[in-house]
C-alpha cells in the first residue's frame, strides 16, 4: 500500500504518513494537493508532499486521511520546490513553510474554504463504457453527466436534476468520488487598457541595462542595477517585461511594502498589454485568493506584489525582478523568516530565469556579491531624462535645534524655497509629539508597563502609545512620581514638527504623512494628490514619504536628523541610515528643478557621514564592506540566531543555555564545524509586551556547517521539556540582532 507524506501546518519539523482515503486512486494524486486528515482527536488540513512505498511506522499505527480536497495541486511542482528548500534553509517547520505559502483562505480547514463541493469519476467509472448502468436510469444519467466532464460541481449535477443521494450511490459503488475545489477566481484586476502607453527612448546607460537584462532571457543569472533614483530603472524593468511577454513567458515583480503605490501600478497597466495580478498586505483574504488564482490560472502575465507574493504560482516564468532590493520589509520579522529577496533569486535560478535587483542602495550583501563577480552589475549613474542631482550638504546644529528639531539654518532655507514658489520635504523617522516625556524635577521617565521602552506621546489625542506593542494610556497632567506639573517632551516627532512648522510659516499648507495622519482610507491618496497640484507646501513625513513617489516640485528635502544611525549598537544601522537618507534625497528635484539636500547632524565630520554626501552611496557602501570585513560580520560570515521568548528572562535564557550545553557537549566537533556560538544574550528590547526574549547567535563562515549545526539545535529544541509558555524560534540572515 503506497504511502501519503503529508506536511501539516503545525510547529513539527517533519512529515507525517497516511494512508490514502479510502476508495481514492493514489495514481491520481499529486504532490502540492491538500488532504484532509485526522490528527489526534480532530481534523486537520494536509499537504502532499510525497507518496512513498513504505513508512518506518507499522502499518497498524498508520490512519487514512480522510478526503481530498483538491483536483489539482494548490503549489505546482516548483513552488513546492521551493518552499521545502526554504524550510529546510530557515530551519523552518515544513508544514507551516507550506501552509503559509497558500493564501489564508486556502489554509483554513475545508468546511471554512471558499470552495464547491465537486464530483469526478473514479479510475473505475472511467472505464465504463458510455450508456452503461442501464437498470439504474437515474444513476445513468450521473454517470453520463460525470463523463462529459473532468468533474462537475454539485450545483450544476443538482440543476440537472442529479441528486446527492444518487451521486452517493455512484460512491458506494466506487464509480465516482467528491471533492472540494476552491472557488474560481472573480478576476478583481481591471482589464489592460486598450491603448498601451509608448515606450520612452533609453538613454545609453539604461540601453546598456536592458540589453544586459535581454541577453540573460532564457537561462539563470543574477544581475544587480544599481541605479541612483530618478536614473529610470523602472523604465528599464517595464522594457525587460515587455520583451519577456512577447516571447510569451511571464514576470513576477516584487516591491516593498509601502513601494506598491496605485502610481505605480498605473504605469505598469497603462504600459504592459496583459492582466497584471496584485498581491500586496491591503487586500481581503478573498481578493488575495483571487489574484492568487488569476496568475495561477495563467490569466496574468505580470503579478506584481509584496513580500509573499514571491509564492505566487505563475506557469512560464521569464523573469523576475526584485525592486529596492535592500528593503528592509523582504525580509519576514516573525512566524516563518523567510527573505522574499533571496527566495526570489532562488525561484529564478529553480525555474532558470534571470533575477533582476534593482536599487538606488544597494544591501551590503548584494553590493558584496556584484564586487566578487557573482552578480553581474548593472549601473545607472544620471538621473533619467534631464533632471539633475540634488546638492546635497552637511548642517552643523551643536547647540542650536530648537524643541522641533529645527536649526535657524533649516528654517531660512525653507523660506527661501517656499518663496520662489516651490516645496519643502522634511524627514523625521519618528511619528507622535514627542517620543519620550520626562518630568524635569525629578527626573522620571514615562514608560512602557510592558516593553523596555519609552511611550511616545501623541498630543492631539492626549496619550501616550507604546509603538512596540500598542500599549497607551492618557497623558499625565503631572508627574506620578513627585506630582510636579513640570513634564518635558524630550526631542520631536512628526505632530511637534508640523506644529511648530505650521507656526512658523503661517501661510503656506504644512501636511504631515505618517501612519497616523494617513490611516483612513484615501487620505494619502488626498495629500499625494495635493502635492502633484505643485503649489507651495512643507511635507512632514517618516519612511513613508522615502520611496517610491515622484515629488516634481519639491526642491529641499531635509533631513532633520541623521546621528541615530551613526552611533547605534545594531551593526546594520548606518547601512540602513545610508540607505534611508539616499532615498529621501532621492524625492528632491526630480523634475527640470534642481534640488537641494540639507543633512542636520551633530556630527558634521564623521567620516561615514563625508563619504556619503560628497562621493554617494556606493563609496559609503564600499568603506561599511571594508569594516565588516573586518569584524567578521555578514555577509562575510552568515549568522543565525536561536530566539527564545518566554515570561521572565532567567527562563528564556535558561533554556537556550541548556541546549548551548547539549550542543557543545562535543565542543571540539562544534569547533570543527567552524560554527562559533555566542550568547545567550538578552535580545536588543529584551521586554517586549510583557514577554522576554534572548537570543543565541551561531556564525559560520560556511553556509551548510552553519545549518548543519542549527539544524541540531532545533532537534534539541523541539525534544526539550519547556514550559507551555515559552516560546522559540529560529532567524537565519537575521536583520536585527
Ligand atoms: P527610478 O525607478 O530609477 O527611480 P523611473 O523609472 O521612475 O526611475 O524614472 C524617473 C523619471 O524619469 C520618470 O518620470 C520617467 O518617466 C523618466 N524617464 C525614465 N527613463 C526616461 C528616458 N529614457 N527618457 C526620458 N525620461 C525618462
Ligand atoms: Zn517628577
Ligand atoms: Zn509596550
């Protein structure tokens, strides 16, 4: 008897065997179709990954799933592919790796699927002959309505007049069987236009790019296009596309979170002459199933999304493009840790198919990569079609910002960029009033009950929030400690600047961007629109204002404060303090007006912060390379770290010790292994929504030691004894450490 092996969706790294149900054909299954199963006392929802010849447990332990639910495999054979070696690269459990490569609807349990009850033949009621079952006539007629078809959904056997008792007895008979089927796809992407807009003409550099990016078509190849923003990569990405439609394949782009803005997905449609599928966090769970199912259906020739969006099955795959690959946000921060960017390159070298990373930034790994020669590395050094680069300069402000975060020098530069007649960005990575309160007499400090972490205070609603866990409660009218009413905002955050802006220029519209000011549905839509209408205003704004828009008037940006970056304990801040500023400065004349950058740093002479303004990013990058080479830090060593999470710190580390103990038990073996171990440690915010969190980290200069190791840690790990409430998980490449 063939054997099912079946990933579930549970935190178990391993597969579990089935028999197959009853009265189902084992050659007509498939691996990537979902099964229901019974596990332990219910029902659970399995995936198929292998069918074997025999399983190590004997045969009277093993269970029969209990149906199938799919026709047709739910991940085609490379996306399963793929997600097992991903399980298997994160030290993942494999079931949940799948099921979270399926979209949410196709996760949940079948009675709570989108789905049709479906009826086909089975092997055997394939091999009647037509007109058979001539003594049973109503059972003929099912017989003869089953044939006519792959399979028939219930609804329509039922409008023909079929009912369920006779389907029943086609069953009992082994003639037919039932399944779900997901429900078809109601397309939610608008049809392509009919008339595509024009191509424009490639500059030299961008000619060079796409014939790089053409010459690739057709085999594996990684290539890095470093472009500075503005130098038209999207132009580029659009040109590729097209190419790879006509040869009839398909794309698969990914962005960053907030990059998938509707302008930018505007000019893909108004370009390209095909569906294009959109997978990104806004959608509902129906309309994710839906575009899942336009690209797996082969409906879409582009799917364009975010991080997730890299499982979206797609026949045909010619070329996949990762843009602002240095993004923070591909990479997954909890549950399964997967980075979408390295999946992506992996799907493309599976499916033998370039993988194009575009940036402005480059991430220090693939910067690393296009030096040793592995990528091939693609460069745009002009802005596209005649804009100019922005000046970009240092302001000293030692002893001279005002509570907003303002120095005079800023302030007059903005008026005279208000009064001839243009816009002002201002970049504060800080949303809410103030990010801490502080009474001036005795010192104390507002904080978080349940994080190490200060409250950010938000004025206009009067309280003070929590953004690591959501915690908040009303402003205090003075101090809990001393009762003095003397309590101070220590430093700005976007609402302090916009006021105090707003006082200082009181005729010109000042419009805050942030999570907060822009969480009812289209009210950024509201404030982009305003500021296209290229009239006189100041934008205050976090991250969200840093990518992706295109600001033709505004002419100064301003960085109100650079310092964090320089002098934080997380290795990887100034790379993305580099990366962050570049990207602001990148909104600033994007038009015929040439645009100015003004950097406010305490700092003014620090090396890192020189380089970067007068020679650019990737002389910057280059001398953060030259440091991590020399500290050993990634990408010259690979690093994972072992999380544990639990209700007091001691048990947290305690656990990680016991298993550090287990695992260098044999030292020398570890040491042979070259994996050196470090910790545990408390995690950067160890208290975090009142639970604790430390971390072991493992390094390796070899990948596969390093997952060797890990893998055995995990084995320990899963065998432990732990207490319910402790949690642990693994992060390879983590981005915070
Ligand atoms: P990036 O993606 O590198 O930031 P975009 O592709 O968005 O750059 O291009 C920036 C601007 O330059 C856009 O307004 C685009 O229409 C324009 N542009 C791009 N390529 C060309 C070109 N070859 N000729 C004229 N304008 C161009
Ligand atoms: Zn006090
Ligand atoms: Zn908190």
């Amino acid at each position: 008897m063939p054997i099912l092996r079946l990933a579930l969706p549970c935190p178990l790294r391993r597969l579990f065997d089935y028999l197959p149900p009853a009265g189902v054909d084992v050659a007509r299954l498939r691996p990537g179709q979902r099964l229901q199963v019974p596990f332990g006392r219910r029902q659970s929802l399995g995936l198929l990954v292998e069918i074997a010849a025999r399983s190590a447990l004997p045969a009277h332990q093993l269970r029969a799933a209990s149906a199938v639910l799919d026709a047709q495999p739910v991940l085609d054979e490379a996306l399963l592919k793929l997600v097992l070696w991903a399980a298997d690269y994160y030290q993942h459990p494999v079931g949940d790796a799948l099921f979270h490569a399926l979209p949410v609807l196709m996760r949940q349990g079948p009675l709570r699927v989108a789905e049709a009850v479906h009826w086909r033949l089975t092997e055997r009621g394939m091999g009647l002959p037509a007109g058979a079952l001539q003594r049973a006539p109503r059972q003929a007629q099912a017989l003869a309505a089953l044939q006519a078809a792959d399979s028939v959904s219930l609804e329509a056997l039922v409008a023909q007049d079929i009912a369920p008792a006779i389907l029943k007895a086609l069953a009992d008979k082994g003639l037919a069987e039932r399944f779900h089927a997901a429900a078809p796809a109601v397309s939610a992407a608008p049809a392509a236009p009919r008339k595509l807009q024009a191509e424009l003409v490639l500059n030299a550099e961008q000619a060079g790019a796409l014939a790089a990016v053409n010459a690739a078509l057709g085999r594996y190849a990684c290539l890095l296009l470093e472009g500075v923003t503005g130098s038209g990569k999207t132009e580029v990405y659009l040109q590729a596309i097209a190419e790879v439609l006509r040869r009839g394949q398909r794309a698969l782009v990914l962005v960053p979170e907030i990059g998938l803005t509707p302008q930018t997905l505007a000019r893909f449609r108004a370009r390209l002459g095909c569906e294009v599928a959109v997978l990104h966090s806004g959608l509902s769970d129906r309309e994710r199933l839906a575009a899942w199912q336009c690209a797996a259906d082969g409906e879409a020739g582009v799917v364009i999304g975010t991080r997730s969006a890299v499982f979206t099955p797609l026949a045909g795959l010619g070329l996949v493009i990762v843009d602002e690959e240095h993004d923070a946000s591909y990479k997954a921060q909890d549950g399964f840790r997967y980075s979408a960017r390295d999946l992506a390159i992996k799907r493309a070298a599976d499916a033998g198919c370039p993988v194009l990373l575009g940036t402005a930034t480059p991430s220090l790994e693939s910067l690393n990569n296009a030096l040793g020669g592995r990528y091939q590395h693609l460069r745009l050094r002009e802005r596209a079609g005649g804009a100019l680069a922005p000046r970009m300069r240092v302001l000293d402000i030692r002893g001279q910002v005002d509570q907003a975060g303002l120095s005079d020098g800023l302030l007059a530069a903005m008026a005279a960029t208000l009064g001839r007649g243009e816009q002002v960005l201002a970049f504060i990575n800080r949303r809410g009033f103030s990010p801490a309160l502080q009474c001036s007499d005795c010192g104390w400090l507002a904080e978080c009950a349940h994080c190490d972490a200060r409250l950010t205070v938000h004025a206009a609603a009067r309280r003070l929030r929590c953004h690591h866990c959501g915690h908040q409660q009303a402003l205090p009218g003075a101090c809990p400690t001393c009762a003095s009413p003397a309590l101070d905002f220590r430093g700005p955050g976007t609402e302090r600047c916009e006021q105090v802006l707003a006082a200082h220029f009181p005729r010109v519209p000042v419009l805050r961007i942030d999570r907060d000011s822009t969480q009812r549905k289209g009210s950024l839509e509201r404030y982009l629109a305003q500021i296209q209408r290229g009239e006189p205003c100041i934008l205050v704004g976090t991250q969200m204002l840093a990518k992706g828009h295109h600001f033709p008037a505004v002419t100064l940006v301003a960085v109100l404060d650079a310092d964090g970056g320089l002098f934080s304990a997380d290795y990887r801040a100034t790379e993305r303090m580099g990366q962050t500023l570049m990207q602001v400065a990148g909104r600033a004349g994007r038009a015929e007006r040439p645009g100015e950058v003004i950097v406010q740093s305490r700092s003014p002479d620090h090396p890192l912060l020189e380089v970067l303004l007068a020679d650019g990013y990737n002389a910057f990058a280059r001398v953060l390379l030259g440091e991590r080479r020399q500290l050993g830090l990634p990408p010259f060593c690979h690093l994972a770290l072992l999380r544990a999470e639990a209700r007091s710190l001691s048990e947290a580390e305690d656990f990680l010790v016991t298993l550090r103990e287990q695992a260098t038990a044999d030292g020398a073996a570890l040491e042979a292994a070259g994996v050196r171990l470090t910790g545990p440690l408390p995690a950067p915010m160890a208290r975090r929504a009142g639970r604790y969190r430390a971390q072991l980290a493992l390094q390796s200069r070899s990948r596969g030691r390093l997952n060797q190791v890990l893998g055995a840690l995990c084995a320990l790990a899963e065998r432990a004894p732990t207490r319910r409430d402790l949690r642990w998980a693994v992060d390879v490449d983590p981005v915070e450490w």
